[in-house]
C-alpha cells in the first residue's frame, strides 16, 4: 500500500502469541487482555533498548473489546481491563516515543467473538482515528473470504479518509488461501502495507519450520509481491517464550531477516532472559531486515535437511549486491553439520569480491573471492548467517 508507511518492514511487539485472549484480570492480574499489560510493555521497549534497536509499535490483539458497541454504535474497550479507554493508553504509547496498534476483524465477529466491523467500517476507521492509532491488524474470521476481495480495500479506503497515517495489515490472502481462493497479490499489495499467508505462528519449532517450508515452496508466488510499504507476514516473533531453543531462537530471527517479515515480538519482556534478548536485538540482523532494498531472499539450495537461503542487501556495486547468506541445519542428528560451498555457486560472481563477517559470532572471514569456499559449521536446527559485502577492486590490493 503506497501511504507512506511500512517503507521497511514494521517492528514492534504484539500481544496475541504469548497472552492470548486471557482476559481473568481477576486471577490473573499480571498477564490478563488490560491496559497494564501494554503499559508495562511499553515501558519496557523503552528501558530495554528495544526501541533503540527499531522496535516501535505496540499492538492490542483480539480480545480487547467489550461485548456490545456503545449506544450510538462505537466500539469501546472492555470497561474493567481497559478501565482508561483506549485512546488513553495510546496516548501513553505516544508519550514513550512508541506507536500504537489494534486489533479488528473484517466480519460479524472477532475470531474470539468479540464485535466485528460489517456494517461499521466507516464508523470504526473514525474511531481509531480519533484514539490515535498508528497500526490496524484487521483479522478474516466470520466472514465470507470471497467477501474480502472488496472488503479490505473498502475498509483501507476509511481508513485513509480519516487523514490519519495508519498501517494496514490483513490476513485477506490466508483466509482465501484456507477456503481455496487464489489469492490476487495485486490487489492485495496495493491495499495492504503487510499481510499474513499461512498459519498462525505457535509456540514450537515445528511451527517455524512450517512457515519456512511455506515460504521457500512458494517463494515464486509470494517474493515477488515484497517491496517498501508491502510485506509478506509470516506472523510473531516467538523467541524468549517456551518453545524454543536457543539455537532455534536464532533461526527464526534469521530466517524472518531474509524474508524482509515484519518483526513482532510476542513474548513476555518482564521475564525475556538476556541470552534471547539478545538476539532479538541484534543490529547486525536487525540492519539486513529493514535494509532499503526491501527484496525479499529466496531458498537457493535444500538437500538432506541443509538449506541455504539467500536475500540481496545492500550496498549494491555497479548492479552487484551485497548478500545475506543464511545457513540452515534442519537435522536433529546431534552433530553440527559441515557446509561447504564455493561463492560464485551462491551467485556472488562480483569479481572485487566480498567482505564475508557472521552475524551472530562477528567473525571476519576477511575479504573472499567469487572462487573461493567458504565453510561453515551449522548446529542442529540452527543457522549461520553471514553477510557478504561487495568489495571494490582497489580494497582487495591491502589484502594480497
Ligand atoms: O483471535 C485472534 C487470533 C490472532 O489474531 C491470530 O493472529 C489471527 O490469525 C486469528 N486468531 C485466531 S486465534 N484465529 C483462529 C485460530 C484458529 C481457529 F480455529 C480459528 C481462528
């Protein structure tokens, strides 16, 4: 969607992976749907060096609603947990320097059952601007997915009216993926900044490597339609929850870098440990996500559970790219795997050849010809992630 927004990939943190529609406030004071939730993870955004690492949207997912619509119509959040409103915390989101997200559903209903947008698209793109909001997610449950074809757009089309910059993210295309409908990226890029186009993402590795195999087997279909302001979603950032590991935590902050995803933690940053926190904020990985270009990398190699992928960066040299290269362990056989491979067979030809450095670790292969191998050792269902920079001709010369 060409508004301006989105021109990299959006950052933030959203609530619905970790937190659910846990809405007893009264048992579970701490971790219920509440304005305190979302204050405290604004605060923490903050205090972490979340936000100085590009992290800048906080997002209330389903379940924030009250039941019914006001007397004239108007959707209201939940009067005990939002006991403020919601234009009220996003001010409080704004005045921590952040931006603020919401959650609606085109359809009768929310997924959880909360009040859905038919019938009040105008009205609900008015309110969200008059609260402030920055992001809408608008979610597809109860509701015909041929429907969405003119429904998204129609409610884009309020939103814009409203004269408020808000990004838009729609899971039109997995709902018509689910009910067999081709969906038309066209349509879809032009009237979204991002969209989902597979499951929602759980807590589990086996959940990453669906989404992996997703976007590698249809990566002709979808790559094509990521750019500045349009992104494919392959939903949250899982890491620092249960269900991963350390080595796999690192495999989907790399993956979901190559992919050019948005990065939307869900996860519990009063209790993150550091080790997964770092990951999260790394700025070597955080810098090949939000990288200008926009192009989203592709899966250039997969056999016996080793894949490599591969996104173009920049700096670009007479119209050749700096790369990501990112190495994939997908076998569970204990050992790391040893992966060697010659750079011009990854497609780096450039004859100045590259400044090769690991993204995780920092090391400095120094600079690599297109003829040289490069090798690497891959923990199970975990990655290398190195980056190749194009070098000019003349920085080879100190090197000899
Ligand atoms: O209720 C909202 C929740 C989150 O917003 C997800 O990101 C959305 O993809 C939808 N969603 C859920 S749980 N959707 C859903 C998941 C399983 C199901 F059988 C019916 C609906």
């Amino acid at each position: 969607l060409d508004n301006g927004l989105a021109r990299t990939p959006p950052m933030g943190w959203l609530a619905w992976e970790r937190f659910r529609c846990n809405t007893d406030c009264v048992n579970d004071p701490e971790n219920c749907i509440s304005e305190r939730l979302f204050m405290q993870m604004a605060d923490l955004l903050v205090k972490d060096g979340y936000k100085a690492a590009g992290y800048e949207y906080i997002i209330v997912d389903d379940c924030w609603l009250a039941k019914t619509r006001d007397s004239k119509g108007r959707l209201q959040a939940d009067p005990e947990r939002f006991p403020s409103g919601i234009k009220v915390l996003a001010d409080y989101v704004h005045s921590k320097g952040l931006k603020f997200g919401i959650y609606e559903d085109y359809g009768n209903y929310t997924c959880a059952g909360y009040p859905g947008i038919l019938g009040y698209l105008e009205t609900d793109a008015n309110t969200f601007a008059e609260w402030g909001v920055d992001y809408v997610k608008l979610d597809g449950c109860y509701s015909h997915p041929i429907d969405m074809d003119q429904g998204y757009p129609e409610f884009g089309y309020h939103l814009n009216l409203t004269g408020r910059p808000m990004i838009y993210s729609c899971s039109w295309p997995v709902y018509q993926i689910y009910s067999g409908i081709e969906p038309n990226y066209t349509a879809i890029k032009g009237a979204c900044n991002l969209w989902r186009n597979f499951d929602d993402i759980q807590d589990s590795w086996q959940s990453i490597q669906s989404v992996i195999d997703y976007y590698g087997d249809n990566q002709d279909i979808i790559v094509p339609q990521a750019g500045p302001g349009h992104w494919n979603d392959p939903d949250m950032l899982i890491i620092g929850n249960f269900g991963l590991s350390y080595e796999q935590s690192k495999s989907q902050m790399a993956m979901w870098a190559i992919w050019a995803s948005p990065l939307l933690m869900s996860v519990d940053l009063r209790t993150i440990r550091n080790d997964y926190k770092a990951i999260l904020k790394n700025k070597k990985i955080i810098a090949v996500n939000q990288d200008i270009l926009g192009i989203q990398g592709r899966r250039i190699y997969k056999d016996r559970g080793i894949e490599i992928w591969a996104r173009p960066i920049t700096p670009v040299i007479r119209n050749d790219f700096s790369y990501c290269i990112a190495f994939l362990n997908r076998r569970t056989d204990g050992t790391p795997s040893e992966v060697s491979v010659i750079n011009r067979e990854l497609g780096l030809t450039h004859a100045g050849g590259y400044r090769v450095d690991d993204l995780y670790t920092d090391k400095d292969y120094g600079i690599l010809s297109p003829e040289d191998k490069i090798t690497v050792d891959v923990n199970p269902s975990g990655v290398v992630m190195l980056r190749f920079t194009v070098a000019s001709a003349f920085q080879k010369a100190p090197y000899l």
